[in-house]
C-alpha cells in the first residue's frame, strides 16, 4: 500500500499548471504558429494549484500569467507542475475585482 502525502507550498512559492501547453498555437487571424518557431519571451496564462504561507495576491484557483521560461518543473501523479516565487507572476485573473485593468479573459 503506498502512502500518500499532501503537498503544502513552503514561504512566498506557487504551484502553478501551464494551461496553454507547449504546442503548436493559432494566431488571432487563424495562422498556425508551430512549437518550434521562436517568439519573444513570451507570457503564459496558468492556474494556480498550491500556494506557500506567505502568499499575499492569489488564491488557488486563479488564472496567473507568468513567463515559462527558467521555471523549476515538477511532475506529480503524471501531471507537470511549475514552481515558482510569487513575485515571478506578472498578473492575475480573477473574480476579486480590486486595481483591474478593465480587460476581461
């Protein structure tokens, strides 16, 4: 029988799934923009699955956008999760509606 253990984020780190993959993306005007083809450091959206004590600005559950690149991967019961410090985030979509930017996902 194997134990399992629940996995609490230490300090200011989260937990977060990258939503939008690694794959092949499609432009706005329908343009297949293939994985191999390099962009501009380029921002993702991911939600957020566990955060540390010292978390001040997401829950879990929050939409976050963040840059993929220079992140520590984790893989948990198949699942690839990115860790990282909560100043690494550089916005937040969520239904607390507090100092938004009046854009909507």
């Amino acid at each position: 029988m194997q134990d399992r253990l629940e996995i609490q984020m230490l300090h200011d780190r989260v937990m977060v799934r990258d939503t939008e993959g690694t794959g092949e993306r499609r432009s706005n005007a329908g343009i297949v923009i293939p994985a191999t083809a390099t962009v501009a450091r380029r921002l993702v959206w991911g939600e957020v699955f566990g955060i540390g004590h010292h978390v001040r600005t997401v829950t879990v559950g929050d939409r976050v956008l963040f840059a993929r690149d220079d992140q520590f991967e984790v893989e948990v019961q198949g699942t690839t999760y990115l860790v990282m410090r909560e100043r690494e985030l550089h916005a937040v979509a969520t239904e607390r509606t507090e100092h938004g930017t009046g854009l909507y996902l």
